[in-house]
C-alpha cells in the first residue's frame, strides 16, 4: 500500500486550500517591488514584502537584518513588535 496521494485526491486537496486561502491574498504591485528591489539592493522576493507593507501602511515583520537595516520605520523584528 503506498502512502502518495493520487492525482486526484492532490487537485481536491489544492482546490479545497485555495478556496479557503484566495480572500486573503493581495495584489502586489510588481513595477514598485523590483525599483524597491533595484534601489535598495535586495531580492525582488524580499521587495515584494517591503511593497505590500508599504501599500498596506503597516510595517514589515522580520528577522532579516538586511531589511531591518535599510528599512528602519517601515520594519520591526518580533522581539520589537
């Protein structure tokens, strides 16, 4: 007996995720997070956070030092939080 999902058991899976998961995603701005990432010398992966933060008004969460230096006022670590 194998322990693996089949194809459709993984598609159910996925679906029934996504559904509960899609209210709460957001739409990032792409253009801003890769000049936030050009600017600022860091990964468009981190510059994505750094953009929905910025658009949300709120700060960043982190542990990343590098963000936590370059964006101080938009940052906090969870110790600081």
């Amino acid at each position: 007996m194998n322990n693996y999902l089949n194809f459709k058991q993984a598609a159910i899976i996925w679906n029934n995720a996504y559904n509960v998961l899609k209210e709460n995603e957001f739409n990032i701005n792409m253009e801003n997070a890769i000049q936030i990432a050009c600017q600022n010398d860091i990964s468009a992966y981190d510059a994505q956070y750094i953009e929905l933060s910025q658009s949300l008004d709120i700060k960043l969460i982190t542990e990343d030092k590098q963000l936590l230096n370059k964006f101080k006022g938009k940052t906090s670590s969870k110790k600081a939080f």
